[in-house]
C-alpha cells in the first residue's frame, strides 16, 4: 500500500472529480457503502482467484469480516435490501479504495481506487450500451488517447458449457483460465469435463475469433454456435448492442474476442475492459450480471456496470505524457511586519478566505524580507504585507510577487482585485 504525497493524492482526486462529473451528466447517484463487510458476502461470486487475495480478519464481535476487494458486491446488498422499492431502472456510482493481496508491480498494488458505475433494472441491450459510451466519455473526459474496447460474451461460453451439463463450479474454474488467456488449461479442463469432442472443437475454434470487424465476427460465432440454442440466444444479445453501438454512433476501437472471459464470477452477459497500447493491464473491466441481486435475497434484477482503475488510469495518462494538470489558483500569504500585527493578519486572511481567496498566514515568525522569498519559491501569486502603520488606516500593501510591484490600497478593496 502507498502513501500519495500532495501532487499524486491532487492526481487522483481530480480523477474522482471528473468520475463524478459523469456520473452527474449521466444520472448516477452517488451511494457510500462501508470498507469493511461480512466475508461471506464479498466472497460468494468474487471468483477463486480475487477470494484467495481478500483481506480477511475477525472483528472483535467475532464476525468474519473483511475489507472490500470490489464495489459490486456492497452495491448489489444496498439493491437487494434498502432500495428494493427504488424505482428501476436505477443508476449508481461509488468512488473510493479496495483492498486485494495483489502481488504489487507496475499498475498493480495492494489497496488501489476505482469509479464504479451500476444500472440496475435493465436487462435491454441499452442499458450496456448506455455503459459503454459513458465509460468512452469519462476516457475521453480525463484526457486518455487511443484506447482499446475488449469485449466478450459470457453467456456464449457458458450456454455451451451448460448444454454439455458442465457444473458451475468446474465453468467457474474454465472462466478464471480463459480471464488468464491460458486457452489451452481451460480446453483440457473442458476436456476433463467430459465434454464431447465437437463441443471442445467448437470451443476451440471460437477461442481463435477475435478483431475488429464486429459484424463479420458475430456471423463467424454464429456458424459455431448455432447448436447451442443458449448459446445462440447471448449471440443475439451480443449482435443487438453492437447494432445499437454503431447507430448510436461509437467512434471508439472495439475488437471482439469470443474467448474472453473475467475473474469474477457474478458475470452472465457482456462483458468488457479497457486497454491502451502503453500498459499491459486493464484500466477498467465491467459487464452484465443479472442474478447477483437474487442471490443477496433481492427480487429478479438485471444489472450491468463498470470499475475503472483511478490510479491505473493516471500511470496510462503519464506514459502518454498527459497527466491532468490541476489548476493553479491565485494564493495569497499574508505577512504581518511584527508580531503585534498578527490579530490584524489574522482579520485580513479571514476577509480574504470568505471571498473565496486561497490564504496562508505567516506562522513562522520570519521578517518580511525572508517570508517574500520564501513566498517566491512557493509560487504565490500575492503577499499581503501588514504593517503599523498602513493598518491604522485600514490600509495594506499589496506585493504582486511575479510583477514584483507593490502599492498600498484599502482592506475593504482586497477581494474585488483578486477577484478581478
Ligand atoms: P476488476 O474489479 O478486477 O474488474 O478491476 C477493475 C479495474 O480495477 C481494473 O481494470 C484495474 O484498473 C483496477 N484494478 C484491479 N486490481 C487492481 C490492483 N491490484 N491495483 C490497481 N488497480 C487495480
């Protein structure tokens, strides 16, 4: 786990900010949910792979709790319990840190930050589309050029692995190898299955589909899939939002891999993650998963949503050489000439900040001379310089550190020239 010192924690929460502003444009409210839960409801569709990883411990009422690997699961118990009379669809955002025993590398550490967003109570191919362009708007929004839509299809997959009569808990374990494009395991795990030889070559064969050309590609996977009939009917859905994506005018890459699959196991739909050629990881990952509120005790629900990495997302912005920068506002110190003027500087900094002025009073007892060129090297744009004299007529100087000129003009007038 990091620290983040003033400008990466700046970073992040500018991050945040621009996450929020999305949400706001698109009608996510924003919920808050706690850091710490009960274990067996963040482990129960986290997939083996983020389970092993999870922050366990007992709390000192000897609950199993443990601190979140991801939003979803929290959000869905909020659906499931307290908003199960909130009108549908609903549209929620969260914003915060996670915890995984991550092994920490480049884009990879222990406690990290994601901007989730979740539509539940839709199971309409708009409502992934409605996912995918705000997820394109918030990239564009923060600044990231020439990223990559990976999308897939769990119900593709699992529509053959069920006609075959393979257990959850084996498609499961397929899933996690195919999330680590480990294509052959999860063939000789299909294998294992007893699956019959046709449905591991049509496996194969679709593991080998992936591009750009989506329509193309939704023809291939049909020929594939056609003696699937589940199978054949996640096609349909996944031909559906792709049609919606180009009339609703997507100008972003997408390329379709039919052998994609995610770690979590809640997934039942579509599913997709975000990449740029500079990093090899995920920047954001999302999909459908329509029961995972039904399993938390709540009513039949679809939902489909979103995470993106916070601070994944600024790595990429810094190899492509497009950190945010976070605008400089005007600052202001205000320097008493003696200690006896330090109620006065107080007075004027409290003027100052009710206007809306960035101030700092002098608190370290250094003379003029000294306070301005430490005010220098800081980059304030202004010193508020208060001196016997001047104050006696309700007077200050104004020291405009970057013009480095000075004059001497009322209190009353103060905030209108900064504002001007
Ligand atoms: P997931 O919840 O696994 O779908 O992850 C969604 C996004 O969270 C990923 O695409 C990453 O951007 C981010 N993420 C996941 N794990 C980590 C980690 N250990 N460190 C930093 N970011 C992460």
């Amino acid at each position: 786990m990091r620290d983040l010192l003033p400008e990466e924690a700046e970073a992040l929460r500018f991050t945040e900010q621009t996450a929020r502003e999305i949400a706001r444009l698109y009608g996510y409210r924003e919920v808050v949910t706690p850091i710490v839960e009960n274990y067996e409801l963040l482990a129960a569709k986290i997939g083996e792979e983020n389970r092993k990883r999870m922050y366990v411990f007992e709390d000192l009422g000897g609950r199993k709790v443990a601190l979140r690997p991801e939003f979803t699961a929290s959000v869905a118990r909020l659906v499931a319990t307290k908003m199960q009379s909130t009108p549908k669809p609903l549209r929620l955002f969260s914003v915060g840190s996670l915890y995984r025993y991550d092994e920490p590398q480049f884009g990879r550490h222990r406690e990290f930050w994601q901007a989730n967003y979740e539509i539940f109570g839709s199971k309409r191919p708009e409502a992934d589309v409605e996912i995918l362009f705000l997820t394109n708007d918030f990239l564009g929004k923060i600044g990231l050029k020439n990223y990559t839509f990976k999308i897939g299809h769990v119900g593709i997959l699992r529509g053959i692995l069920d006609r075959e009569k393979i257990a959850e808990e084996k498609q499961n374990s397929i899933m996690q190898l195919l999330d680590k494009k480990h294509w052959e395991d999860a063939t000789r795990l299909v294998k294992e299955a007893s699956a019959s030889q046709e449905c591991v070559e049509d496996l194969q064969s679709l593991f080998e589909i992936r591009g750009k050309n989506l329509e193309n590609l939704v023809v291939e996977i049909g020929e594939i899939v056609k003696p699937y009939p589940e199978a054949f009917e996640a096609l349909e859905n996944l031909r559906a939002i792709i049609d919606l994506l180009l009339k609703g005018g997507a100008d972003f890459e997408i390329v379709l891999e039919a052998g994609f699959a995610r770690g979590l196991e809640y997934y039942t739909g579509l599913i997709f993650e975000v990449y740029v050629r500079e990093m090899a990881q995920a920047l954001g990952g999302g999909g459908r998963y329509d029961r995972l509120i039904e399993l938390f005790g709540g009513g039949k629900t679809p939902a489909v949503g979103i995470a993106h990495g916070l601070d994944r997302l600024l790595l990429a912005l810094q190899k492509q050489g497009n950190l945010p920068k976070v605008p400089v506002t005007k600052r202001v110190l205000v320097i008493p000439v003696r200690d006896e003027m330090l109620g006065e500087a107080f007075k004027v900094s409290s003027i100052l900040r009710s206007a809306g002025i960035c101030t700092e009073v002098e608190v370290a007892g250094r003379s003029v001379s000294r306070a301005l060129s430490d005010a220098d090297r800081k980059g304030f744009t202004y010193a508020v310089i208060i001196g016997s004299k001047e104050i006696a007529e309700g007077k200050v100087v104004l020291r405009d550190m970057e013009r480095r000129i000075q004059e001497v003009i009322d209190v009353d007038e103060l905030p209108a020239r900064f504002k001007a």
